[in-house]
C-alpha cells in the first residue's frame, strides 16, 4: 500500500510517500509545496491544487493521510489553513483516491507515545521508525512522515 502524508500549510506543504508491506514501511519520496508568500490567496490555494496533482500522477497513492486543521486562537490562520486544506483533499477527491484526517495530537501520540510532544521530538521519532541516515528538513516534511505512519499504525487495528 502506498501512504502520501500530508502536512498543509499555505506558507509550507510537507508530503511524504511511504510504501508498505507486511509491516515493512520505506520512504519512497518527500518534499514540500511552497506557494509564493507575495501570491493572492486565491493563486496560492490553486498553487497547492495543481502541485498536489501533480504529486497524485507521479506516485499514484492508495490513500491521503492529511493532518487535521487544529484549533488556535487566531481564528483567521485556522480558517487559511482550513482553505488549504480544502484544495489539497478536493485534489485527492478528483483523483479519487480516499482521504483519511488525523487531528495533530492523535498524530504525535502514534508517532511519539506523546500527544504533546514537539515538532523535533516527531523528527527524531520519524527518523527512528524509517531509519533515515538523519532527520527530515524542513519539519513540515517529518510531520508529513507522522501523518503518514499514523495511517499506518491505525491501519494495522482496523
């Protein structure tokens, strides 16, 4: 089964390919959307859309894990998050590959043991469980890794 994960950001999208089979998970691929800051929000969120197809046709994932929009107390930033959110699932939709949303806290407790872990305690662990050589930059890419084996792990009890 091959797994894309998804952090959204409109500043950063990280997205990692992982390939698994009989509890045997590898890194394929990863890397980052990164819409120009200077862009309408409108360019922007088409940014992430057509990026996010062309990732769909490169690797041709079975599944989308994208992290849940989590709640802040700027309710503008949640909601920009909310919207690209929004066009990278309609992305996966179109392609009609199925979308499973994992909420930041479930993500880090999968990967870490820890719900409030830190984004560099995701990394080391992420780098851990995929024995990387050394930890993914930026971090929105090992939160995307998260994302991923969080499906993973979840997947192994349904």
């Amino acid at each position: 089964m091959r797994v894309l994960g998804v952090d959204p950001g409109l500043g950063i999208t990280g997205f990692s390919i992982l390939d698994t089979k009989r509890n045997q998970t590898h890194l394929s691929a990863y890397g980052t959307i990164k819409p120009k800051p200077k862009d309408t929000l409108p360019k922007r969120l088409n940014y992430l859309f057509e990026e996010m197809n062309k990732i769909l046709d490169q690797f041709s994932p079975d599944i989308m894990a994208i992290e849940d929009a989590f709640y802040s107390k700027n309710v503008k930033s949640a909601m920009t998050l909310g919207q690209a959110r929004g066009s990278l699932i309609l992305a996966a939709a179109q392609a009609d590959i199925p979308v499973y949303e994992f909420a930041p806290r479930k993500v880090k407790m999968s990967v870490c043991g820890n719900g409030a872990a830190s984004k560099e305690q995701v990394s080391y662990m992420v780098t851990q469980i995929l024995k990387l050589k050394e930890p993914p930059k930026p971090l929105d890419v090992s939160d995307a890794m998260a994302v991923g084996l969080c499906y993973i792990n979840q997947a192994r009890f349904v």
